[in-house]
C-alpha cells in the first residue's frame, strides 16, 4: 500500500458517519475518491467542487453533484448548509488559504465537521532532502520545470493539466491557519512514513505523527471567543 493510498484510508476512519448528511468534496476530480467518503459518511447528497471540464462528467456519473468553481474565488454553497467538508491534496495547490479556511468556517453547520489533509513539510524525506542541500519533492519553485531534486521521478514532471503546489505545510501551521479562521481542530494525524513499508510506515505514522508524509487535521467550527489571535 503506497503513502497516498495509506493516506486516503487514515481520512476515511477520520470521517464520521452522519445518516442523512450533505458532504461538500472540495477539488473532487472525478469523484472515484469521492464514492467512499460518500459511503462511510452515509450521505444523502453530496456535492463536489471541481474546475476542470475534463473532471465534471465522470463525477456526476458516480453520482457526485458537481458544481464547476474556481475555489479561490467565493464558493458557489450557502452558509451553514454543510454537515461535512472533505478535502485531500488540494490546499497546497492556492495561494488563497485564508479563503480556503474561511470559506470551510463559513459552509459548516454548527454541528459540522471538516476534514482536511496535505504534504507535510516536516516529513524525514523533506528534512533529508534540505539536509543534501535539495528541493523537498513536494516544494515546487517553478510553473514549466521540476528542479531542484534529482530523485524527482519522469512522470513528476509537469504536464499541462498539473497544478503547481503553492503552498506546503507543517502540521502546527496547517493547524493554526485553521484556528485563526474559526475552527477547532479535533483531531490532527499523520499518514504514510517514507522510505518504510506498509506495515512499518503506518506504525511510525501513528508514534510519530510530525514527521509523516501527509497531514490529515478534522475540524468542527470553534465557539465565540476561541480563534487564534
């Protein structure tokens, strides 16, 4: 099971079931991944945020109501109307993250959730890399080339669909940039342990969460009074 795949199944235990719920998947693709969170969370609708045109029919197909929207801009989803946002590997693609947080504040219901998760900037590999005098593989410093790192694999290397990474997170920002913007940070793990094996990397993933692969942090909406100055 690689990192990622370990990472999809640490934020399906993280979600919690809601009967009758309404899922928001922010930067749903083509909703293959949506379809277990859709299960686990027991929703009665779910929609989907995705830009690209290529995306938004296999979706709906699988049957995500998908909304085409540029995420960095308002979203196209009514205050409180949310009972749990979902969203994996996207946030490191904006530059808009207050937006990102704040909107997700702001879809939430009272009683909602949301699950976010991310690279982790302070992952070994990332360390090491710094270490070797290299670029961490998922710090992107350039929109045409990878460079910088000369583990970066072929396929690593852009094409004209990929999205840049803007952004990489250590857990305690990614954690704090949510609390200044009115959410409460439940739970905070970590998923997927580079180089190790499966069984090896999840261990290591749960006794040291600061420095896995991915970040996965569950949020519900802070109280009045309780965001991070």
């Amino acid at each position: 099971m690689c990192a990622a795949e370990q990472n999809r199944q640490t934020i399906l235990r993280m979600m919690e079931p809601r009967p009758g719920s309404t899922l928001l998947d922010v930067g749903c693709a083509d909703g293959a991944d949506t379809i277990p969170l859709m299960q686990r969370v027991q929703a009665q609708r779910t929609i989907g945020l995705e830009l690209a045109d290529k995306f938004i029919e296999p979706a709906r197909a699988r049957g995500v109501d998908v909304i085409q929207a540029d995420i960095t801009a308002p979203w196209p989803v009514g205050d409180g109307s949310i009972d749990v946002v979902h969203s994996n590997q996207v946030i490191e693609h904006v530059a808009a993250t207050d937006h990102f947080m704040r909107e997700i504040r702001r879809v939430l219901r009272p009683s909602g959730y949301a699950v976010v998760s991310t690279n982790n900037l302070a992952s070994w590999h990332n360390i090491v890399a710094l270490i070797l005098g290299w670029q961490p593989l998922p710090c992107h410093v350039s929109d045409e080339v990878v460079v910088g790192n000369p583990l970066a694999l072929e396929e690593m290397r852009y094409g004209v669909d990929i999205h840049r990474h803007l952004r990489i997170f250590t857990g305690r920002a990614l954690a704090g940039l949510a609390q200044a913007h009115g959410l409460q940070v439940e739970r905070a793990v970590g998923s997927g342990y580079y180089p190790l094996g499966r069984r090896a990397s999840q261990f290591m993933a749960r006794v040291d969460p600061r420095h896995a692969a991915y970040l996965v942090q569950r949020y519900i909406p802070a109280l009045p009074g309780s965001v991070a100055g």
